[in-house]
C-alpha cells in the first residue's frame, strides 16, 4: 500500500496485505526489500494493521503506524505511530498516552511531523522520537489538509481552510519556529471567488 526508500537507497520498506479481499488491510505487516538482491524481509508481523513505514534520517528506525487489540478495535480505537530497529527487534510505541489518531508522519532531522484531528480542527503535531512527547503546531488556520515537508523539515506546504474559507495552499519556512508558523505565505485565493457571499 505505502513505501519509503531508505537514505542511502538500499532498501525499501513497504506494508502489504496477505491477498486481494477487500477486509485484508486489517492483516497488512511491514516488509522491506533489497533494491540489489530483490529479498523481502518481514519487519513487522503482528495482530492488525501495521503500515505506513517511514525511515529515520540516519537509516536506523522505522516508523510505522499500527493497532492494539483485537481485529475489531481498528474500527473504533486511534491508531499508534511506534518505531522498530530497520534490522528488526523490540518495537516502542511513541504515542500511547496520547489520545488522537495521527496520520502521514514525515521523520527529519527536526523531528517526526504529522497532522491529526483536534476536536473539530486539524492541526500539525511534532513528535519526539525518543521520548515519545507530543506537541501541537498551531499555523494561521484550523483545518490543515494535505502537507509535504523538505527532507530536513525545515520548510513545509499545506492546504489549510478556515470557517469563512476555501481551502488554499500555504508554505512555511523555518517551520520549526512558531514565528513563522504565524506567518505562512499564502499561494493560492481561491476563496476570492466567494468574497461577496454572505
């Protein structure tokens, strides 16, 4: 379904499901292959769905998104992002006290970056891959949408929307600072199109 290159491009890490039947996405398990040999290695293999892998800057982790609990609690229960070893061992889960469900993180040398829902907003988070903490990244409006991030999560575009809004797409650099955050560049107007409507 998903798949991330290792840093210095060796490897693949990827999440696939055993078959075709629509329900085999609550079986999918992280993989990783040989760019050379072509030899796939299990990474993940445990109890629902496992996916999402994302490789540490230094070639190291992977992060990778997964459930707790039987195969049902995917339906009801936030997902967890955790991290295992690359050459594979023990997993850490990093956001079991906290209680969102992320989604799409990027790993930089800044730090993991994700966005999830806040109540009726949608906000960008920051993680800390060793401690686990997690930190709210407030930008100029609400609701963020899609997102990508440089490499070295220094500068980040995002569609965003507010209550009286289209969506437009923004970019941020020195993201990391709130500062700038405050004062995204806005690249788009398509909400000029609605001005005149109440």
């Amino acid at each position: 379904s998903s798949y991330s290159w290792s840093p210095d491009g060796s490897r693949i890490a990827f999440d696939r499901v055993p078959d075709t039947n629509i329900s085999s996405f609550m079986n999918s398990d992280v993989y990783l292959v040989s760019v050379d040999t072509k030899e796939m290695t299990p990474l993940v293999d445990g109890a629902g769905p496992d996916a999402g892998p994302v490789w540490s800057p230094d070639g190291e982790w992977i992060l990778f998104s997964e459930y707790d609990g039987d195969m049902n609690s995917v339906f009801y229960l936030n997902g967890e992002l955790a991290k295992i070893p690359a050459g594979g061992g023990d997993i850490t889960v990093l956001t079991e006290g906290w209680d969102e469900n992320p989604g799409g993180p990027a790993w930089t040398a800044e730090g993991v970056f994700f966005v999830a829902s806040d109540r009726t907003e949608r906000h960008f988070f920051s993680l800390d891959p060793n401690s686990g903490q997690v930190e709210r990244l407030d930008v100029a409006l609400p609701i963020v949408g899609a997102w990508d991030m440089t490499p070295d999560g220094r500068t980040v575009a995002f569609t965003a929307q507010g209550a009286e809004t289209l969506s437009e797409v923004f970019l941020v650099e020195d993201f990391h600072q709130s500062s700038s955050r405050s004062r995204p560049q806005k690249l788009t107007d398509m909400s000029a199109q609605v001005e005149e409507w109440t």
